[in-house]
C-alpha cells in the first residue's frame, strides 16, 4: 500500500474542549503522521468555500456557522493508505452510528459537532490540502 496523505479538520466542539492533543494522539496511534498543522479561526468565506459541495444542504447554513464559531486545527496527514485509515480512526458521521474506539464515538457530541473532518477520497485530498496548506507548509 502506498504512502498518501489526506487533510484533516479538528472542529470548534474539540478545540473548545481542549482536545487538540487527544485528537491528534488517537490519528497517530492510528498510524497518521502529521505533515503540516495550523490553529486558524475559519473566516465566513473559507468555510463557505470549503463546505460549497454542500450549499444546498439543510444543515449547510448551520454547518458553516459552526466551522466560524472558534478556532480549529488543519492537518495534513501522511500514512499508508490514508484516506481510509483516518475515515475508519474517525467513526460514522453521526456518533449514534460510530464504532467502538473510534473518535466520533469516543469524543463528537452530535451530527453536526462531530469533532473531526477528514477527506472522502484521494482527489478530494488534494483539492482540501490545496485549499489551507502551501506545498512549503507541508514537512514528510
Ligand atoms: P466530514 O465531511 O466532515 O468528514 O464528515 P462526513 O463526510 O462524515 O459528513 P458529510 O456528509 O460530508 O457532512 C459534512 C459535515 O456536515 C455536518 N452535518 N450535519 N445536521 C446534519 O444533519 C448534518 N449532517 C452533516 C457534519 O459536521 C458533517 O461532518
Ligand atoms: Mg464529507
């Protein structure tokens, strides 16, 4: 299997919480180096930007509204296969669905702050890493 990266998001409800560190520590026993790490407050037009696949979405007005209301932390992260290994260390979408161990289950509070974004495909990747790091930003 390869060595891919994926982009990662620890959303407002972890790093209100203080979670930044427990996040990360459960993606790297996952087995996810991480590449490239920034603290930013989404401004409304980033988090618009990045969520625009979802503009018609009930939630999307919500959604953005959260991703504006504190700070967050962007990663880039480095692994085998890392697209798959960070969805499965990430859990379902909904934390009620979520498996045993994984970080929604153990830390999201609902749907909406599920605690953790991570990219649905490699082409995705790209595009998402693109869209918060420059290649200079990115160490392997
Ligand atoms: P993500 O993109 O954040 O990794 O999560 P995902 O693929 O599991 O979920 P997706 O369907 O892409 O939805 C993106 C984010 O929108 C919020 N959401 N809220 N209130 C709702 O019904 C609802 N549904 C989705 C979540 O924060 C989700 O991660
Ligand atoms: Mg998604």
């Amino acid at each position: 299997m390869a060595v891919t990266r994926t982009f990662s998001i620890i959303k407002p409800d972890a790093t209100r919480r203080n979670l930044t560190g427990a996040v990360t520590a459960m993606l790297e026993e996952a087995g996810l180096r991480v590449v490239a790490s920034k603290r930013i407050h989404m401004s409304r037009e980033q988090a618009e930007g990045f969520y625009a696949v979802h503009a018609e979405r009930p939630f999307f007005g919500e959604l953005v509204d959260f991703m504006m209301s504190e700070p967050v932390v962007v990663q880039v992260l480095e692994g085998e296969d890392a697209v798959t290994r960070n969805r499965d260390i990430m859990g379902a979408t909904n934390p009620a669905d979520a498996a045993e161990g994984t970080i929604r289950k153990v830390h999201a509070l609902s749907i909406g702050e599920n605690t953790v974004h991570g990219s649905d495909s490699e082409e995705n990747a790209k595009i998402e890493i693109d869209f918060f790091f420059n290649e200079d930003e990115i160490v392997g």
